[in-house]
C-alpha cells in the first residue's frame, strides 16, 4: 500500500512555489505504517494538497497514484470506494452536518464500513471529552468540541493512510495531545501513515519523515 | 453489510415544499385515471360496437355512390365511378373487394305477355357473381341465346305487390314470380331492337335492384348502346366491418354516399372513439406535466440538500448507492398513486357496467388487461424518470 506523489505541483501556483519546496514537483512514496509531519506556512497549499490526496480536487500537474492507480483515472465509484476504504481525513474546516447531532454525525461514517462497534463511538467521545454531547447537534458545538467530533469520525472506517489538516487548530495543548494519542493508537491498529500537516513542528507527532511544503 | 439510509433521509430537505410535492401526486394520480378511464371506455366501445356479432358470409356488402350536389348535377363524369376509383378502392385495406353496379346503357322495355297485361320501360344492372347473395346455377348466359335469367330485388316484387291491385293486376307470391316469363325488349339506334325472355330465377335480399348476367349486359350495352366503358352510378363493396372509422372516415373523405342505417353504429362509435381518444391523449399530457413538476420538486430537494448530500458523497458514499436510495424513497408513494388511480377506474367500470350497461354480457366489470398493463407501465415509466433525475442530480454533485 504506497501513496505516491509524482512531480506534484497545484496548477494555480506559480514557480517562485516550487521552488524551496521539499513536496511540490518531487517524487515522494509514502507507505503504511510512516508517520509524515508537513510543516507549511499559510498559503504554501497544505489544504490543497490534503484534498488532492483526498481526491477532491485534481486542479493539479503531476500525478497522485495509490497502488499503482493513478487518482486521475478513478471513477467517482473508485473515489468512493477509495475513501470508505483506503484513506481517512480530518479536515482543517471539519465539514459535519450541522443538523445532526454528534452520535449521528459519527454514525454516518462508522456505518459505511464499521471498523468499530457502535460502543467505541461513547468510548472515545468520553476520551475526549465530548462524551455530553454526543445528544447536541453540532451546529451549536464549539468549534473545539466540533474538531474533536471530526477526529473520532474519522477514526471509524479502516484505512491506510489518515490525513490530518491543521487539526488542531482550536484546540488546546492537551486536548491535541489527548486527541493525538488516540489517533496514533488507531493507526498502529490499522498499521497505517498518518499525513499529518500543520503550520509548525509539533512535539507530541513522532513523525518519521518531515517535510517542508 | 449493508449501509443503512435510514440516518440519510433526514438529510434530504423536503420540508418547506411540500405543496409542490402533493400536486404533483394528485396531478400524476388525475393523469393516471384519466388515462386508464380512456382505455377502458375504448375498450368498451369496441366490445360494445365491435361487430362481434357473426354475418352470415362474415361479410359486410354495403352499396355506395357518389353525392349529387348542385354543382355536379348533370355532370356524368362527376357522378359515376370510373376504374380508377374502383382501383382506388378496392385498394385499401378495410375493403375485401368493390364491384361496379353497371347499368344498361340503352332503352329496355319489360312486359309481362298475355297472362298479365303489364308493360314497362325499365332498368338492367349486372354485378359480379360473387357480391349476390342468392345465385342459382342457371344465372348464366350465353351470347344466341334468347333467353335471360334475372335476379329481382325482393323489395321490388314487395313493392309491386302494394301497387298491382289498384292496377287491376294479380299479387304474385315468391314462388308464382319466378314461373312468370317476361319479355324484355332492347331497342338500340336506327330503330334496332331484339326481344328476349326472361324469369325471375333468385329474389336478392341484398341488391336493390334488377340484375342480369354480366356477359350479357356487356353485350347488350355494346350492341344497342355503343360503349364499353365501366362507368358505374353505384359501388358494391365487400367489407368486413361496415362500422369500422377508418372505413366511414375514407368514404366521408371522398364525399361517396352510403346506406346510413348499415353503418349508424359505426358513426356513433367513430365519435365516441374519438372523444375517448382525445381524452386519453389529454390524460397522457397530464402525466407528462405531472412527471415534470415531479423533477422540477427533486431537482428542488436535491438543490436544498445539496451541501449535505456533496458531503455524503465526501465521506465515501456511493453515488450510485446514494441515487438508487434517494429515488427509492418515492416508490411507494408512485405505486400507492396509481394503484389508487386504478382502484377508482375498476370501480367506474363496475358502476358503468351495472348501472349504465345493465350487466351487459358482452362487457365486463374487470378491468382489460391492458389497462392493467398500461398501469404497470405509468408505475415503470414514473420509477425510471425519477431515478434517472436524480442519478444525475447527484453525479453533477460529484
């Protein structure tokens, strides 16, 4: 299982970009079980390039090929498949349903392809510390509380790779860090790659390769 | 396993729109019953006026001609059939075969010899053999001899047996007619004439008329008359329905005139036909409208939800899952339409078959079959419309 990024550049991006870069226009292989810290300045493209990997958008040059399957080729069956399946995200801007309350919203995802019970959702609610409200629609969460939602979400499928963008933003040093164990713990259960991207270096990711964007 | 829809379906937003979502309901369900009620009421026409009932020979002969009007008055050529009318109708499909009734082209006179004093100038026709009804083996001729067999209209002889005893002659029966020779005398140009005898051999229920054999009437009118041209003031037409529209319809078309009575039901039916087609094609259009008010409500739905169902679609959820979940939804409520469309027409046609029709036994008060089928294929025809919307509503999601 090999994510790899081909001469990687988004198409909006002009040269002065690619320049210094140690992931825009490189080949990099990323496989199962790495843990891979971004560091990236606002701007740089860290979303970008999280939602290329993700493939929602394929504004790019270059190619992203999972197991030698380029994601330019894939269907929007193939995409669906590859995200129930293969690749996991935490999105910077989170995207939950507003209307549902927290239990469904990570209900939605567990159901797709269970790779926990139900009862894990409560467990890891509890863990971290949004176990009260899992009954509130997320619409009136904080934006803190709404991250954690969007972690544990994410920690409900299998996957290969788990890509993290700016994940942490509203949250404090020890609620990331509680967060950050826990993801660590699923991941080394999947034996998965966590992509972690972020503006700065953070000390409690044991990242295996870092790379400037 | 399979990924439950239930959490989903209160992600599509159909709350404010209802109104628009239940006219489309009833207006599908009209269109349905309106539709189903056409087929049915044609169905029953058919039954009804169908001419189910067997003829003897399994044939229609119905006499036509050509309407005299002011403006074709006196104009031979207007008012006979020339042969390329006869071609023109013995071509078309609902008639089994056209026959020209020909008439003698010169002046015959008939009498009755010494037993009956009676004398009169008349008329001869000749027809094929094959559009009489009642042709003895003796209704032939051959050119020499003077003798000629004649088939007399049965309503003739009636009529002459209401006029003789104010003449002071004898009332004849069916079987006395035919012992009675006649003398018929043709007289040509310059003062030609030759005599022949003649006997009722058949009396036709059929043709009006007084008929002779052909060949002689051929001979007759090229000898005394100086034409041969097949130009005939009446038609006989063979058909297998009378009353079939598309027969009555041809002849309205060409203005030709026919026995009204023989082919009554057929107009009545051409009518009723009509409106019921009209009002099935009408039906027809209410459901198109119906389906496309439906698509306009999805494509609203679809619009509404539109940022949940992207982010469904985010999280890995399949498109194709997605469309045939969302446009299954609507599947009970397309069936429970048109099944209640259909439970109204099975009960107008009980109603119309009970009390309108007095149970009669040609009819039934089921439905056809193909009422049944046409209800399957609306329920078919809504599923598939409202899949495919959405599958493309969603996949522009994507």
């Amino acid at each position: 299982m090999q994510l790899q990024l081909q001469q990687l550049l988004p198409v909006y991006f002009d040269d002065n970009y690619r320049n210094g870069s140690e992931v825009w226009r490189k080949d990099l292989t990323f496989s199962k079980g790495e843990y891979v810290k971004i560091v990236a300045p606002s701007g740089s493209g860290k979303s970008s390039l999280m939602h290329f990997l993700y493939g929602l958008r394929n504004e790019y040059s270059g190619n992203i090929v999972y197991n030698s399957a380029n994601l330019r080729n894939y269907t929007a069956e193939d995409f669906a498949g590859y995200r129930k399946d293969h690749v996991s995200i935490v999105f910077q801007d989170m995207r939950l349903f507003p209307e549902q309350n927290v239990f469904e919203n990570i209900e939605l995802k567990r159901q797709l392809n269970p790779f926990h019970p139900v009862e894990k959702i409560k467990e890891m609610a509890e863990r971290l510390g949004i176990g009260n409200k899992l009954a509130s629609k997320s619409r009136i969460c904080s934006y803190g509380e709404q991250q954690r939602v969007a972690i544990i979400r994410a920690l409900m499928q299998p996957f290969d790779f788990l890509l993290l963008d700016e994940p942490f933003s509203h949250l404090d040093e020890k609620n990331s860090q509680n967060a950050m164990q826990l993801m660590l713990e699923e991941a080394k259960l999947r034996n998965a790659a966590i992509i972690f991207a972020d503006l700065e270096r953070i000390d409690y990711f044991p990242y295996t390769r870092l790379f400037h964007l | 396993m399979a990924v439950s829809f239930k959490p989903i379906r209160s992600l599509l937003q159909t709350g404010t729109n209802t109104s628009s979502r239940w006219f489309s309901y009833i207006g599908l369900g009209i269109g349905v019953l309106l539709l189903l009620c056409s087929i049915q009421m044609f169905i029953n026409i058919q039954q009804l006026l169908g001419g189910e009932d067997q003829r003897k020979e399994g044939y229609d002969f119905i006499s036509i001609s050509k309407t005299i009007t002011n403006e074709t008055m006196g104009q031979l050529e207007k008012n006979l059939f020339n042969e390329n009318d006869i071609k023109d109708i013995s071509t078309q499909p609902f008639i089994q075969g056209a026959s020209p009734l020909v008439a003698n082209r010169f002046r015959v006179q008939l009498s009755a010899g010494d037993i009956i004093p009676f004398s009169t100038d008349m008329f001869l026709e000749s027809l094929d053999n094959s559009f009489i009804d009642t042709v003895p083996p003796n209704f032939t001729w051959k050119e020499g001899q003077d003798y000629i067999p004649i088939v007399f209209s049965s309503d003739f002889l009636e009529i002459y047996n209401v006029f003789a005893p104010g003449y002071g002659l004898p009332q004849l029966s069916e079987a006395t007619a035919s012992q009675v020779v006649v003398y018929i005398t043709c007289f040509g140009e310059n003062g030609v004439k030759q005599t022949f005898r003649g006997s009722i051999v058949a009396l036709s229920d059929r043709v009006n008329s007084i008929i002779v054999p052909k060949n002689f009437l051929d001979w007759a009118n090229n000898k005394f008359g100086n034409t041969t041209n097949v130009r005939a003031s009446r038609l006989y037409i063979k058909t297998k329905d009378a009353n079939n529209p598309d027969f009555l319809s041809y002849l309205q078309q060409k203005n030709y005139k026919v026995n009204k009575d023989k082919t009554k039901f057929g107009r009545v039916k051409q009518v009723l036909q009509g409106i019921f087609s009209g009002l099935g094609i009408f039906g027809l259009l209410v459901v198109i409208l119906a389906l496309m008010l439906f698509s306009f409500y999805l494509q609203l739905m679809i619009a509404r939800s539109k940022d949940n169902l992207q982010l469904l679609l985010l999280m890995g959820y399949s498109p194709n899952w997605l469309s045939k979940n969302v446009s299954k939804q609507f599947i009970p409520v397309y069936i429970l339409v048109v099944l209640a469309a259909l439970a109204f027409t099975e009960s107008m046609q009980w109603a119309f078959h009970h009390f309108a029709m007095f149970d009669r036994p040609e009819l039934s008060s089921l439905l056809h079959w193909s009422v049944l089928a046409t209800a399957l294929f609306l329920i078919g025809l809504s599923l598939i419309t409202n899949y495919r919307m959405v599958r493309k509503l969603l996949y522009k999601l994507v």
